[in-house]
C-alpha cells in the first residue's frame, strides 16, 4: 500500500478520500468487479473506508485484525451490508479484539479466531487462516 513498509508516500492516500479512490482504482485497472476484499492489519486505514463509501461494490470483505476500526461509529457500521468474516488470532490479544468490538456491529458478519496464531495469523496459522477464509467464500457463491 502506497505510504506504507518500503513504497514511498502518496499524496494521493493521504486523505480517507484519497484512500478510497486509489482502492477503487486498483479494483478498475484490474477489471475487478464484485471482489472479496481481504484486510490484514494496515491495510484496514484503506478498506475501512471503502467498505463504508462503497461496500456495495464487493463480494464480501474479510478483515483481519485491522487499524482504524475505532475512528467509525457503530450507526455507520451498522448500514453496511457487505457479507463479512472478522478473523484474528486468539494470541493477538490486542488488535483482534479491539477491531472486534467495532466490527460486530456490521450486520452481516461472522467471526473465526484462528488458533495458535497472533496478529499475523495467516502466517503464524495458515492452514486454519486459509480453512476459515475459504469456508467463507464458498459460503458466498
């Protein structure tokens, strides 16, 4: 993501705007329609906000425990209607819950805690990550 680890600073991004922009971007230069997004830590200050502004326009989301679920209010969360798997680790013992306590008021939501695993769950537990995230989205053919 533009601004973030090693890529250089976007002046584009730097507005919650900007971020929903180059997110909608990406999806058209990919000819991307209907994606399930999927949110790890970080990448939560750029999906966050589309997945409000513009959540009609994907699939599904599935973040994982990611920054930023404090600055909306549970009335906006509550108007998404957006098929959503909150995951985290159940040694992340910070940032899963915390982006739990603000994600479950999206109406459509359901959890998996993947076991043995910490903020980078997908890492630290791959095969129950990739187990919960593919039950999902056969869920939503």
């Amino acid at each position: 993501m533009p601004g973030y680890g090693d890529s250089p600073p976007a002046e584009m991004v730097a507005t919650v705007q900007g971020r929903v922009a180059f997110l909608d971007r990406v999806f058209q230069e990919l000819g991307m329609r209907k994606p399930v997004l999927v949110s790890p830590s970080m990448s939560g200050r750029f999906a966050l906000p589309f997945l409000l502004a513009r959540g009609d326009q994907l699939a599904g989301i599935v973040p994982v425990a990611p920054v930023g679920t404090k600055d909306y209010a549970a009335e906006q969360y509550q108007q998404v209607q957006t098929p959503t798997l909150i995951l985290y680790g159940d040694r992340d013992t910070s940032l899963g819950p915390q982006a739990l306590q603000s994600l479950r008021h999206l109406p459509r939501h359901r959890v998996a805690v993947v076991p043995d695993a910490g903020h980078a769950c997908y890492l630290d537990n791959p095969e129950d990550f990739h187990r919960a995230l593919l039950g999902f989205l056969h869920q939503l053919k």
